[in-house]
C-alpha cells in the first residue's frame, strides 16, 4: 500500500476506513498548501486504557516513545501498513513514531488547536517537513536515494548529515545519534528542486511570497529574508523569479546553493 500524505485539516470525526480521508474539509481562512493534519489521541478515560502510545516502528512490540493521555493533539504526516497489512498513522509532532488508528480521532474545530493559532513561519516550517521528510529515511522515501550523503560529529555527542538531490540541499541534526531522531536544521532548494515551501516552488513569480505572508520589494532582483528568531527563511529572485529558497533553524546560518 503506497503511503498516503495528508495535507488538510480534516474537520469530522475520523471513521475507521483509509477511504474516509478523502472528502476534506480545509478551513476558508487558512491556505489548502498551508494546512496540516491535527489529530487527538483517544483512550476510555479514567480507565487503565487512558493512554495512547507512540511506538518507534509499527509494531504494538516495538519500544514506546510515548504514552500520550487522552485528547492530546499531535500531527499526523502518513499511514503505512504493517508487513501484516494493518495501517498505521506516522506521528511527526511533538514525538516521532507511529500509532493505531483505533487510538486516534481526527479533533472538529477546536480554537485551542487550530493551525492557524500557531505564528506563520511555524506553520510553513511544518508542511516543508512533510514535503521534505522529517528525518532523513522519509526524504529517502520521497525522493530516492541522495546523489550524496556527509556525516560528521560535533563535539561527540551530536551528528549532521547533510543530503543532496538535484536543486536541493537538506541538513538533519540530532543530539541521541540515532538517524531517526535526526530533525531538519537547514534546507535551500534551486533550480532543478522537486518540491518547495508549502506554495512556493523555484520559478514562481516572487509576488507569489505574499501567500505565505511576506512583503514583496518592487526591485525585479534581489533577496528577501523572512521568518522569525526561530524559524527562518531566505528567497533570492532574479528577473521577478524566485531562484533560490533556503531555511535554517534559529541561528544555525542559511546553506548557500551551489
């Protein structure tokens, strides 16, 4: 079963079939491109069966990240199947891992949990995630194996590695030394790039930025920088063309395209 990306915010309680994620509902106030998937854990509560856990592979053997309490919200970024051909939902937010179906319900529209309460530039770095892949076996999945790979340490307890794939560059970072915990410092995606920011694709006319809430310059070339202290984002265009993108976590410093 090929894994299926959800991109909007399912507005209805979650029926137990993979074919009841297809009728979405997206909010009028928030971007399609811009959406992502909030989920609330479910369990019986004041039962013993009030946690929902989060398991590092999809199996009910496999080690528990987490036992989430009933309705805690998280981000749902796929479902793949078991080897036995059970569906299992891909957590991204806030632990990596997987959960049951029968342990998830897809939240109505709560303020306390919509999206679009989070700053902007939050919310674009989560759909880049899902784009992307956060961490570096998803982007594998996404986009093939990398043209090439470079690992290094840091003062022995933390590891970069840095993957490249035509028009795109990603760096993950992680502190335990287990690639699956790695998450994304920094990106820059140019010509050639298979995916974007949320919207944004290399090529697009830069007026296009204003979707994702930057003020556009009237200069037909040039370089835009955008975000906040700790999500940020840097897009140069040449002849009113957006050329190159790139994204760098607080001051990590942006990767310059090749």
């Amino acid at each position: 079963m090929k894994t299926i990306r959800l991109y909007r915010t399912i507005s209805f309680m979650f029926l137990a079939s993979a074919a009841s994620l297809l009728p979405l509902t997206a909010m009028a106030d928030f971007p399609d491109n811009l959406s992502i998937v909030w989920a609330r854990t479910k369990g019986k509560t004041g039962t013993t069966d009030d946690k929902a856990p989060i398991y590092r592979q999809k199996s009910t053997k496999s080690k528990v990240i987490s036992n989430f309490p009933h309705g805690r919200t998280l981000l749902i970024t796929g479902m793949e199947p078991d080897k036995n051909g059970e569906d299992w939902y891909e957590v991204s937010w806030p632990f990596k891992g997987w959960l049951q179906p029968s342990k998830t319900w897809f939240a109505p529209q709560v303020k306390g949990y919509f999206p679009e309460n989070l700053p902007l530039p939050h919310r674009l770095f989560m759909r880049v995630t899902i784009d992307v892949g956060n961490y570096p076996e998803a982007s594998h999945k996404i986009f093939g194996k990398p043209r090439d790979a470079n690992y290094s340490v840091q003062s022995g307890i933390s590891v970069t590695q840095t993957l490249w794939w035509k028009g795109m560059t990603v760096e993950y970072l992680n502190f335990s030394r287990k690639i699956e915990d790695a998450e994304i410092s920094r990106i820059t995606l140019y010509k050639g790039a298979k995916t974007g920011f949320g919207p944004i694709h290399i090529g697009d006319p830069v007026k296009k930025l204003t979707l994702i809430g930057v003020e556009v310059p009237q200069e037909p070339t040039g370089e835009i920088i955008a975000g906040n202290e700790e999500y940020r984002y840097r897009f140069t265009f040449d002849d009113g063309k957006i050329s190159t993108m790139s994204y760098c976590y607080r001051d990590k410093g942006f990767i310059d395209a090749p």
